[in-house]
C-alpha cells in the first residue's frame, strides 16, 4: 500500500466500538431496522450499491455487513468531509471511507476486495430527495444538485467491477502459463499471504449486490432533532432544516427502514464471447493491478484501446442492470400506493373523488399487487389486520397518509370526499419537495415497479364496477392471509416447545363454498372456543350440497397456535364474526349465522348489533355457566398473569392449562389462561345484549352437556324474550353436538334454514 494510502488504515478497534454504539442505538432510536437477504448474499458479495435518501444511511451498511459477516468495509464520501486534523475525518478514515478524489481510488478498491474486504457505494452519487428516477422517457436518471441538471447515475461500481475481472482474468493467465514467481510478487504487493491467496480470490466471480433502503412513514412534523439544531446555530439553512425534519422523524418516531439486498449481478455475466477473445489477448501481457484500469480508448495499441471502448459500455450496460434491480427492490407500503391513485387521478383531471370510492380503489390496488410475485411489499401489505377495514374505513396507515397530505395543503377530506388540491400539481424545488408533497415522493419512489403501476391502473379503471361477490372473494382472500400470516408470526423458536406438542392435525384454516346455483340464504358457521373452522366444515359440507353458501369463518387466535390465542380478546373473536358475516352478506340476499359454543354466543352478540340482510341466527350449546368449577378462579389467575410479565421476563405464573378436548384432532390441547379470561367476559357481554336481538333465534342445548351447565340455556331464552325463540333440547353427554350431529342436530338446523330460507325468496324447501 503506497503511503498516500496508509493513512486510511482501517481501525478495527474503531470499527468494533462503532458496531456496539450502533447496536445500542437500534434499542433506543424508533427506527425499526430490517434487512432482507439470502443465504451467503453478503458473505459472496464484493460491491454493494445502495440508494440514498438520508444522511444517515451511509452508516448503516458497513455496520450491518459488519455483524452479519464480520468483514470491515470501504465507502467512498465526498472530499470536503476529509479536513486534516479534524475528528470526524480522521473517524471516517478509521472505519473505512476514502475520499472521492484519492489518487488510484478504483484501483485500491480493487485491491481491497481482493483482501476479503467489501465495497459500499451510493451509485446516486448523493441523496435522491424528490425519489424521481424515471425521467419522461422511462430511463434512468436523477437530479444533480451541482449542475442543477438530471443525469445518468455513476459507472464507477462497474467499472471497478470490470477491470478488477480483468485482473484475475490476468492472475489466472499467468498461474496457467506457469509465472508462479508474479504471482507471488502479486500478491506481496498486495500484502496477502501468498500466491495461493491471491488465485482463490482471482478464482471468485466479483459480485455487485444492488440494495434498496425504504423509508416508511415519511413524516414532515417538527421533532427535537431539528429544533434542537435551530437552538445550537441560531438559525438553519432551508436545506438543513429540511434534512433534519424529514430524519429526525425516522429517528424519533415509529418509523421501518427496510434494506432490501436484491439479486446479484455476476461481472462475468455481462462478457459476450468477443469480450472474452479479446480480454484473453489483452489481461495476457497486464503487469499489475494498476494497468487494468490504465486502459484508455485513445491511447495504447489497438487491442488494448479495443478493449477499454468495450469496457465502457460493458459498464454502461451493468450499470442499467444493477440500478434497475435497485430500484425493482423498493419494499412497496400502502402510501406508495395511495400516492399513485391521487396522482393517477390527477392525471386525469379528476379534482376530487368520494371517499368510498377512493378506499375501494386502494384496496383493489392492494389486492391486484399481491398476485404480483416480483414485488416486494411491506408487511403492512401482507397482513390484512393492517389494510382489510380499508372499505369499511378504519386503516391507521391511511388515516396517516391522509394526515400528512392534509396538513401540507395538498389533500382536503370534506363532505365524504376526498378533494386534491393545487399544490399537488406545482413545481417544488429538490430540497424542498419532501417537505412539500410527500404524495410526489412517495409516487416516484414506486414508478418504478411496473406491478405498483398495473395494480393502479386496473384500481382505476375497474374498481368502481368490482361486483360485490368478486369484492367479498377479495376479502375472503383476506382470511386465507391473515391465517398463513398469524401461523408463522406463532411459529418462532419461543413457541415451539407448545406448538410441538399439540394433538391437531386438521386445517385450521377459513373456507368458502359456493354452490354453482345458489340459495338465496347464505350461511355462516361460527366455530367454538379452542377449536378452528375445521369443527364444522363436515357440517358445511352437508349445507353446500343442499345449495346454501357456506362461510366458515375462523376466530382470531385459532387454528394457529395457543401462543396466538394468548394475544387475543373476545372483541378479536366478534370482529372476525363481522369480517365473515359482511362477506356473506356480499354473495347471499340473506345470512343466517350457526354458532356453536362460543360461536353460538358470538352469533347473538352479532345479531344484537343487528346488521341488515340477517335472517337469523342458530346458537348450539352457547356458553352461560360452565361446569369447571375452576372457571371462577380464570380472572384471578389472568390478572396474577398480567401482573408477572409486567414485573419480569416471565411469562406468567400459569400461562396455559392442558386442555382434555372431545375432539383433539381439531382443537388445542394448549388453553392460555388469557383465552378463559376473555370467555368469561364474552358471557358477561352476551348476557348485557341479549335485549337489542330482533331476528329470529334458534337454540340448541344437550341435556347432559358436560362443559357448559344446561340449564344456562334458559337464561338466554330469558334474555332473548321479546323475539321469535325455538328451544330444542336433544338427549346428549358430549358437548359437540354439531360435530358428531348428536340428536340429528344438524337436521334441526337445517329445518331453521329452510323457514327462513323461504322467506328470504325460496321457491321451495330443500330440506
């Protein structure tokens, strides 16, 4: 290393104190820091481009590369923050960065990554503010503050990349050729262990790794970050303040920072077979790692002038690859999409739009994105307890965007409209666009990903005339998410001792069944408590065969793992309820709800809210007494739970009690002392309802049901007295009367059905 070069020794004391601090900091700052790779993806990587939105992203990759492989990092930094003698320079130095003007910078990169170390590059060439990548034309490009021009982004990434492939292109010639003593002057030269270190790393294709940092939210509040910064130089440049607002608020605040590293780009890849001839002709006659990157395509003789033309456009090339997977590589959220709807609509002249039209859209534009395997969503996107009510209007990360867009004057939410201001369509200088309109930052950030694109387009276009059956198969879909999702939220290490040992081994997930030639009353079957949609689907079965549309909904926490259930509330239980009957309510004129146990008591806790088109309701074995004694001693031992882990690391003083099930193929053998807790404040909130039921109800109760005292059925006829009530009490000792269609239950209920079913416009009975 040339004595120009020493002074940027990596400090690997520096760099170990540097990765604590950061490992501290990730505790104690908001930011939720999330990076997404596959296996060897660093360890195999030697360049590593990033996009660059903060000031304090160009931190973050050398750390993370850093405890993920233990490798230490070079970055390149702009010039004026080298200063001799100042502390900030002389830490830069330490853990890594080299000015942009270092004499033979690419060369000692070379010589870097072929000592094991990994490169990090901003290929932006500085922060991308306004996130606009695409110029009119669909290209690739991005705005330069210094010539206040949009320009093409930086080949230096590949130019490293290809002259340092020409290099071992070079070493492996002369191994081949037999010039074993170069190649240990080689390597001398490049302070490696021998001649045998530098072939294998000449062996080793160079890889460029494309990354992707996200932001999201992206907040313009004030924050002490920047309050703080006005205190101290009484007085910011507009540039400043505006960089300290907009990262002050990732910081602070609750914000994810998803870095995507994307698909790989082998160097190699990119020679065709005259590339190849004439490398082999040139790297043959190279002396040193220097006169790779020598070559001049005006000077020399022809071979090697030949061979730097297609050099550079071989980088021209690489680097509309890797910036492409970059910019493919963008973690899409809800605003990206919301963002592009109001644009889009901007687009075409639309100066407002209802505000039920508008969520409409946003959810089709989310459900068409899913079918969209190359597009990377954020997990807001893949849980639909995040985005699911968007219709119904309940959505935190809308209600967000739309808090932030009204505040900065470029959306006004009035009279259930939603109506798009001028600000939208004015022109705002780059360093003033974040603050400006967020909308237009967010929209360029996801241009482009042509999935983002169709999904708004199609929402556009279609949402409006989405049939309300192909509408209530979405949201079905909906279920069918939220059930892989909470299954693998619920399968982590901490959790796998109980999920080991539970006995059920059907499906626990919802169905739909749609006979080709519909009833007009539809179905929907609530399932009891430990258990999951599976209980019924025997049941459902029967149902679809007679023409009814069946829905099994399954209950927030079930059919996934105890641990699931520990999370939830009974109020989780009743708007899953809700979530199935609206569904139904979208394919069937009519609904009848058939809860068993627990369902049974949800289903009239439904119908006291009482939604239009239900036709009535069947409760089998609804839960008013229990016979475990112990059920009364639930609260206490909940409320000792609640008291444990908010004191310790434990988790409770009982969190679960093994549960003997009639049917263990289908339920947990795991009860959470939280799950009885919440049923027995469910009882308390069936009986306070019971009055406000005006549908038509039709009990079902074992005589000797062993889990819930019989007799507490008549209280619910009591509760139940000023609507038509059927009481059918059957001979049993098991308490799955549906299940194992004890008494002919299931014929029972179908009898209900099918009164009800003919005054919901049947022709005749089926039954």
């Amino acid at each position: 290393m040339s004595d120009s070069r020493a002074e940027y020794a990596i400090s690997t004391a520096t760099y170990e104190w540097t990765s604590r601090l950061f490992t501290l900091l990730r505790k104690v700052l908001a930011v939720n820091l999330k990076l997404h790779h596959r296996d060897a993806q660093i360890a195999d990587g030697d360049i590593f481009l990033f996009n660059h939105f903060a000031r304090f992203e160009t931190f973050i990759p050398q750390y993370l590369i850093y405890m993920e492989t233990g490798h230490y990092c070079r970055s390149i930094a702009a010039s004026e923050f080298f200063v001799e003698g100042d502390p900030f320079s002389n830490y830069l130095q330490r853990v890594g960065a080299v000015p942009d003007n270092l004499p033979g910078l690419l060369s000692f990169l070379a010589e870097e990554i072929l000592r094991g170390r990994k490169i990090v590059v901003f290929p932006e060439g500085g922060m991308v503010k306004d996130r606009r990548v695409l110029d009119p034309r669909g290209s690739y490009s991005v705005y330069s503050r210094s010539a206040e021009i949009r320009r093409k982004q930086h080949t230096g990434a590949a130019v490293l990349a290809l002259a340092l492939e020409a290099y071992k292109r070079a070493v492996l010639q002369n191994y081949e050729a037999g010039h074993s003593r170069r190649i240990d002057s080689w390597a001398e030269s490049l302070e490696l262990e021998g001649g045998e270190a530098l072939l294998e790393a000449a062996r080793r294709p160079t890889h460029i790794v494309p990354a992707n940092i996200t932001f999201y939210p992206i907040r313009v509040s004030d924050n002490l970050l920047r309050q703080g910064g006005e205190l101290l130089s009484r007085g910011l440049s507009r540039r400043l303040s505006e960089e300290l607002l907009i990262e002050g608020n990732i910081l602070l605040r609750d914000t994810d920072m998803d870095i995507r590293l994307c698909k790989p780009v082998r160097v190699t890849d990119c020679w065709r077979w005259w590339d190849r001839r004439l490398l082999e002709r040139v790297t043959s006659g190279l002396e040193s790692l220097d006169e790779a990157f020598a070559l001049r395509p005006d000077s020399g003789p022809w071979d090697r002038r030949l061979l730097a033309r297609r050099l550079r456009r071989n980088a021209m090339r690489l680097r509309d690859d890797y910036m492409h997977r970059m910019y493919m590589g963008v973690t899409v959220n809800l605003s990206h999409l919301a963002s592009s709807l109001v644009l889009g609509l901007v687009d075409r002249n639309r100066d407002a739009i209802a505000e039920g039209l508008f969520r409409r859209m946003l959810y089709v534009a989310v459900k068409r994105l899913q079918s969209e395997p190359a597009v990377h969503l954020h997990r807001s996107l893949r849980n639909p307890e995040t985005y699911g009510e968007l219709i119904e209007g309940r959505c935190a990360g809308f209600d967000q965007f739309l808090e932030t867009a009204s505040k900065t004057g470029l959306i006004e939410h009035d009279d259930g409209a939603y109506r798009f201001l001028p600000k939208l369509r004015a022109e705002h200088a780059f360093d003033e666009v974040r603050l400006e309109n967020l909308v237009e930052v967010y929209a360029n950030e996801a241009a482009p990903v042509r999935g983002v694109a169709y999904s708004v387009k199609e929402a556009l276009e279609g949402a409006e005339s989405v049939a309300a059956e192909a509408l209530a198969r979405l949201r079905f879909d909906d279920e069918l998410i939220a059930y892989d999702w909470d299954r693998l939220q619920f399968s982590k290490p901490r959790h796998q001792e109980i999920n080991d040992s539970e006995t059920a081994s059907e499906s626990g997930e919802p169905f739909l069944l749609i006979p080709s030639k519909p009833r007009p009353l539809g179905v929907l079957l609530v399932h009891g408590f430990l258990a999951s949609p599976a209980e019924l689907r025997e049941f459902a079965e029967d149902l679809f065969a007679l023409g009814f549309p069946v829905l099994g909904i399954r209950l927030k926490g079930h059919g996934t793992s105890p641990w699931d259930l520990r999370e939830r509330s009974w109020r989780d239980w009743l708007d899953s309820v809700r979530r199935g009957f609206a569904i139904m309510a979208d394919i069937a004129p009519q609904v009848a709800a058939v809860g068993f146990s627990t369902g049974g008591a949800l289903s009239l806790i439904l119908a006291s809210e009482r939604p239009a088109r239900l036709a009535g309701v069947v409760a089998a074995a609804p839960p008013v007494k229990f016979r475990d004694r112990g059920m009364r001693f639930v609260p206490l031992v909940h409320s000792a739970n609640r008291l444990v882990r908010w004191m310790s690391s434990f988790e409770g003083v009982k969190p679960f009690q093994v549960n003997e099930s009639e049917h263990p193929h289908i339920n947990y053998r795991h009860m959470p002392l939280r799950g009885l807790y919440e049923l027995t404040v469910l009882v308390d909130a069936l009986r306070a309802s019971l009055a406000q039921v005006t549908c038509p109800v039709k009990l079902i109760q074992g005589n000797e049901d062993p889990v819930v005292v019989p007799d507490g059925i008549h209280e619910v006829v009591a509760g139940l007295a000023h609507v038509p009530v059927e009481l059918e009490l059957i001979e049993s000792t098991r308490h799955g009367i549906i299940n194992e269609n004890i008494g002919r239950t299931r014929e029972t209920i179908v009898a209900s059905l099918d009164a009800w079913g003919h005054r919901a416009g049947e022709p005749q009975s089926l039954s």
